[in-house]
C-alpha cells in the first residue's frame, strides 16, 4: 500500500476528514508497528520544495523520551512538517519553534504575563464572558455550536489578555481560521496562493498586534501587551516583531486549541449519554477529570514535528540527523499501554497521563491552566443555563493534519424565555 494514501498515510490532510473510527483504527496499527516513515503532503503550487517526508511516532513512551530530549529533538526547524523558511517559522509560532537558549529568553519574558495574580483576574471574568456569550444564543433553541459558542469564549478570553479591542474580535477569528485551516477549501480556496493566504493573514495580524502595542508603550495597564512592551529581563525587552509574532501564537494555539476541546467536548458528551448524566449530577467533583478526559480524546494539536540534530535510536529505530519527526500526540493518547480502554469517553478516569497540552519538557503549553479553566467554566454554565444542549448532527471536521479540528457543529437546546 502506497504512503501516500490518503486513507492511510496521517501526515496529508484527507487522511483527518475520514471517519472517526477509520482513523483510530489505522493509528492503532501503526502504533502497532513503532516508528514509521511516511510521504509528506504534496506542496505543489505553493512555492516550497516537497520535502522527503517524516518519521510518524504514536507511541506514548517515546514522545515522552522525545520531549524530554529537546537537544536531540530540535524545534527550530520548524513544528509542522513542511519545510519553511526560520523566519516563517518564528513568525507564525513564535517560541514554540526555537530551541534553548533564544526559547528559555522568550519564554522569561513571556511568563510575566503570566503570573498568579493575572491568571486569577482572567479566571474571575470568564463565567462572565461565558454567561454573555450563552445569553446571546440562549432564546434561538439553536446554533453552529463552535461559530457560535466554543470559539468565542477563548477568543475574548486572549484579546481581553492583550488588551486587543472586543470589536476586533471577529477579525482576529477570521485570520485565525486561514492560518490553521490553509489545507481546508472552506477557509484557503484551492484557486488561492497557500502561502500568501497565510502571509497576508498573519500579517494582518501583526498589523493589529503593532498598533496595539504602540499604544501601550510608557503606560502602566495591567494586561499582557503593556506588561511585554514594557518589561525586561536583564536588560532585554521584548521588540515589537516579537510581541506580534508572540499574539499570533495566542490568537492562533490559545485560541484554537481551547474551542476545538470544548467543541469536541459537546460532540463526545451528546455521543455518551450517560457519561454527560454523571458529570451533570456531580459537576464540581467530576470537572477536573471530564475536562481532562476532553482533552486527551480531543488532543485539540494533532503533533509537532522535531527534527533530529544527530544520529540516533528511537523505538529499536535508526534515525539520522536531519530527519523530521512528527510526535502525535493524539494517536499516543489513545495508546493502549498507558489508557485501557483508550477510545473509551470516561469522565471520570484516572490516572489520565495525557499530552493532550503537549509533553513533558521546556515546550508544554504555558496556558494549559487557563486553557482547562476555560473549558470547566463553559460547560459548567452550558449546564446550569441550558441544560439539555446537545449536538444535532456530526461535527465538520477541519481537513488538516496538524489541527484536530471541528469547524461547524450543529446544537440544538430548549431557548431560554
């Protein structure tokens, strides 16, 4: 069987539009087989070399061994598996594609943002944009679930933390999509130019990020712009193609990764029924392991790709230098060593050692608390306001190989009066 089938090779995109169980069923078997080398998407028309293709690891152990690793295992090369230029890559993924020592200063200086006290101010203001976001559905009896739902909550939830204006919202959702979604017709047509659809997104946002920036330079605001325009660290601040390449991780992975976990949240409680009655009788106790078990079934970044700066062995497999590696951590959290009954949706599993934020080492995600807090607080209040929402028909799946996304998820509810 060929490796470039779409129906069996992970790293092209139509492979992620077949159905569920096909999927689960052809990770298991190359979960199977260890480390496997697969083609890499066609690029023609886009302007970029095909590159030779990937090792595509599964296993759970081994992305541990990988992160844990990051000197052997490079990110900055870039983190998906196309062959881009650095300053794209840096562009586009900020710090989560370089490696010690420029990665440990970008993420200093980021981690200010990021303290106790202004995690507790985002955490008191998201059942409050959770409660306007439901009081702006709640009288329809329906709605696009993530249009209308799961995406808005993280989105004002990170503009709100860059001191981005709510009336840029829809904007920033907009150019979010093209970045992400470059593979899928829905948001890049297959007329347009990839890459310049994902240049002139990104650099719209770049344009917001500079304008917002330039605003709060000398003043003394309290959200995370103001704090990186006018921080420093040893003596090095922050410059202004830093901050926006640092917001268009935010509005891209922040944003993304959290509406995909609840937008698969609701498609996987609907499909259990009887899971979602247990969590709703006993909400509060049962949140951190639901939302846990949303995450690691979700697995919102389907991999991140590492590139080996030596010769090495992974899994009883030779690996030369150079070589890409793609580390799904989707297919490892449903890796049946380490989960029994792995596609098994139990909300109150535990141990649940997921990756769903990432593996363990200098790149796990530094939102994963917000990003859990965002999630228990929207569905804590789906369930307290309306209670019987449910998805209405199967979630659109994004067609990409690097998101696990759902684009569109038709819901139905009794409306609020």
């Amino acid at each position: 069987m060929s490796d470039t089938d779409t129906a069996t090779n992970p790293l092209l995109s139509e492979f992620w539009i077949q159905d569920a169980s096909v999927i689960d069923e052809r990770l298991a078997e190359i979960r199977a087989d260890g480390p496997t080398f697969f083609a890499e998407q066609p690029t023609e028309g886009i302007g970029l070399p095909n590159g030779p293709g990937a090792w595509v690891i599964t296993q759970y152990d081994l992305i541990l061994e990988m992160s844990k690793n990051p000197e052997i295992y490079s990110s900055a090369q870039g983190i998906t598996v196309l062959d881009t230029p650095p300053e794209f890559n840096e562009f586009f993924s900020s710090m989560i594609a370089m490696d010690d020592p420029r990665h440990a200063r970008m993420r200093r200086l980021v981690s200010k943002g990021f303290t106790p006290g202004i995690m507790k101010q985002l955490e008191d203001s998201v059942t409050q944009q959770a409660d306007e976001i439901i009081d702006n559905i709640g009288g329809q009896g329906s709605c696009d679930f993530v249009v209308d739902v799961a995406a808005r909550l993280p989105l004002r939830i990170v503009c709100d933390l860059m001191g981005v204006p709510r009336s840029d919202l829809d904007f920033v959702f907009d150019q979010s999509n093209i970045i992400l979604g470059a593979s899928d017709p829905e948001y890049v047509s297959e007329a347009e130019d990839v890459i310049s659809a994902l240049l002139g997104a990104g650099a719209a946002l770049a344009e917001l990020m500079t304008e917002v920036a330039e605003s709060k330079r000398g003043g003394d605001g309290t959200d995370l712009t103001s704090i990186l325009v006018n921080a420093e660290l040893d003596g090095e601040k922050l410059d202004h193609s830093e901050i926006a390449s640092f917001f268009i991780l935010l509005a891209v992975a922040g944003n993304e990764t959290t509406r995909n976990a609840i937008s698969w949240g609701l498609h996987y409680l609907t499909e259990n029924p009887d899971q979602r009655a247990r969590w709703q009788a006993d909400f509060e106790a049962l949140a951190p392991t639901a939302v846990d078990e949303i995450v690691r079934l979700a697995s919102p970044v389907s991999f991140m790709r590492r590139t080996a700066t030596e010769d090495t062995t992974l899994g009883g497999v030779s690996i030369a230098k150079g070589d890409k590696l793609a580390m799904y951590y989707l297919a490892a959290n449903r890796d049946e060593v380490l989960f029994p009954d792995p596609l098994r949706f139990d909300v109150g599993r535990n141990p649940n050692r997921h990756i769903g934020f990432g593996g363990p080492g200098p790149h796990f995600c530094l939102g994963a608390h917000l990003a859990r807090r965002e999630i228990t607080v929207m569905f804590r209040e789906l369930f307290r306001r309306l209670p019987d929402i449910e998805a209405s028909g199967p979630p659109e799946v994004l067609q990409s190989n690097f998101i696990h996304g759902i684009k569109h998820l038709p819901t139905t509810f009794t409306p609020i009066r």
